[in-house]
C-alpha cells in the first residue's frame, strides 16, 4: 500500500509538471477578485485612485514539494480630479512563482496602462493593454517519471525516455481587455442602499510567444478570460450578496469558477467626517468546477482588506492528495477620490468589492 502511495505521489507530480514542459501554463490564484490586474489590465483604477494587492498561495505539499506563488500589483489613476469624463491608469505587477521537486520557477514582470471614460452617473467603461516578460527556470535533473518506476521503487538512475528540458527560458508577452463598472451608492461599504457590479472580457498571450522548455518552435495558446462580480445590498439588514464567477479557456482547457461570498456590515462610515470608519465581514464559498471547493473569509477595515482561503481538492488527484489542496491569503490597500466638498476638502474614501 505504501508503495503505491508512493507512485501515485510520483505519477502525480509528472502530472503537474508536464504541462509546463509543453504549453506552459499561467500563474494562477484561487480568489481570483483578488488579483484584477493579472485577470484583465482593465480593471485598473475603475473603482479606485490607488489599490495595492499582496497576494499568497501554498499548495500541493502532501504530495510534493511545496507549489508557493506570491506577488504583488499597484495601480494609480492620473488626473483623476481633473478630468471629469475621462482619465487614465497605470499599474505595475509582480509575481513569483516555484513549483514542486523540479523547482519550476517563473518570474512575472507586468506593466499595464488603461482609459476609464464616464459613460454615465453611475458607469464607466475601460479599455487596458499590458505587457511584460516571464522568467521561467527548471532543474531538470530532479524530474522524476513514471517510465522510471522499476516495479517497486522509483529509480532515477533509470533512462526516462523523455527529451531534456533546458533549464531557463524568458519570453515576451502581451495581455489586452474591456472591463465596465456599475456603482450605484453613496456609501461604497454599505450593504444598504447601493448595488455595484463589474464585468470584464480580455485576451492573454496575442502575441502567441515561443514558450516551451522543450522545443524552441512551440507556442502557447492565447487565452480568454470572462469575469464578472457583483455586490447587492439588501435594504435595512446590513447584509450584502457578493457573487462572482469566471470563465477561461486556453487551447483546449477550460476553467469555470463561481461562488459567492455573504457580507455582513459591522459599521458603516460617517458619511461627511470620516471619523467613523467602516467594518465588514464577509463568508461564502466558490467551486472552480472538476477541481476544488474554496471556502473563504474576507475582513474589511477602513482602506483594507484581508482574505484567507483553502483550496478543498476534488479531483481525481484526491486519492494522493486526500483532498489538501492550497492555503492562500489576500492583503489589499485601495483609496477612492475624495467626496468632502462640502468641507473644502478632500477625504480618502475605501471602497469595497
């Protein structure tokens, strides 16, 4: 038994390597709401002047090393004030990320501008392009193959029969998208009195870049994101429904993810002082189909946001890894233009998603 645990745990982490040796995947975070400018460049600056996301993600460690992914985004808009139709945005990203015994690493370096136009009251519409480079390293070496299982144990002394990987590749790559925003409320925390949604199409990898570690004349496939995420409030209850589901296909893969997390208002913000600053909790779920349930928990003070989930592995990759999946956390700082002016001043305002 244990030593067909053993296989299942190697043949597993082939499983998760391969695709990267052919056409190489993309970094990829559960709370995807909380990764805007890797999902579409333009969701930059629609809802805010400033927002600066951490993010975190650790998986796969009951069967291999550690997956860990962690980077950061910034976005700024310019000439907010200024403008009163339009404006434009720019943000800045930076991923890590290293993945099982092999090491397989990949750095992403994203910059990205965007133009907001005010379409109406309530709306804007915006259209972003981005551009960077992705690092990728491998130690070959330490791969490990089912053809090198001699009937009892692995043995890496064992020809694989597989072609050798180099060890790095670096390549350009290119990302545009739409993005639309609604936000009808005068408090942005509030669960009360205003509904607020974005919807998002864009398009990865245009350029179709050489990306394998394999064979020099191997593109990647472009990929399409759909996405869409709402906030409703329901009157007089201090509660919000906040839904979100997103769709992605590359090649032929394909990725559904949607859920909903339930948000309870602990305090609002005093409207015109800024004295009172606003609280929120939030609970729900999401389930990214074939693959896992996401349990999450969101906590919301001020201008900052903590969320904290757990990738539940359903699989057929359940058998090695007894369904442990991946623990990821979210740490975001966003301000909003100032609403004081009635003050002669301006207030730094926090809104929510």
């Amino acid at each position: 038994m244990k030593t067909t645990l053993n296989m299942k745990k190697i043949i597993l982490a082939s499983m998760l390597v391969v695709p990267f040796l052919g056409k190489a995947q993309d970094i990829h975070f559960s709370q995807f709401n909380e990764t805007p400018v890797l999902l579409n460049p333009a969701m930059s600056c629609t809802a805010f002047d400033t927002r600066i996301i951490a993010n975190y993600k650790n998986q796969w460690a009951s069967v291999t090393s550690p997956f860990q992914t962690y980077g950061i985004s910034i976005e700024r808009a310019f000439k907010h004030l200024k403008l009163k139709k339009a404006y434009t945005g720019m943000s800045l990203s930076i991923y890590n990320d290293k993945a099982g015994d092999a090491g397989l690493g990949s750095l992403l370096v994203n910059l990205g501008f965007n133009a907001v136009v005010k379409t109406g009251q309530y709306t804007r519409f915006s259209a972003g392009i981005g551009g960077g480079i992705n690092y990728r390293t491998i130690n070959p070496s330490k791969l490990k193959w089912e053809s090198q299982y001699n009937g009892s144990v692995h043995d890496p002394a064992t020809a694989s029969g597989e072609a050798v990987p180099r060890s790095t590749m670096m390549q350009a790559d290119f990302v545009g998208g739409l993005a639309y925003h609604y936000a009808k409320s005068e408090r942005y925390i509030s669960a009360q009195d205003g509904t607020k949604f974005d919807l998002g199409f864009s398009v990865f990898h245009y350029n179709m870049p050489k990306y394998s570690f394999v064979n020099s004349g191997d593109k990647q496939y472009m990929k399409y994101a759909i996405h869409a995420n709402f906030d409703i409030g329901i009157k007089n209850t201090g509660i919000a429904i906040v839904p979100s589901a997103l769709y992605m296909k590359q090649g032929p893969s394909q990725e559904i993810s949607i859920g909903s997390l339930f948000k309870y208002i602990i305090q609002d913000q005093s409207v015109y002082t800024g004295i009172k600053k606003p609280c929120a909790i939030a609970l729900g779920a999401f389930y990214r189909v074939g693959d896992a349930i996401i349990p999450t928990l969101q906590f919301q003070y001020d201008m900052y946001a903590f969320v904290v989930s757990y990738d539940i592995n359903t699989s057929q990759l359940t058998g090695a890894s007894k369904a442990k999946g991946g623990l990821e956390f979210s740490l975001r700082f966003n301000t909003s233009p100032g609403y004081g002016k009635a003050l002669g001043k301006s207030i730094n305002r926090p809104t929510y998603k």
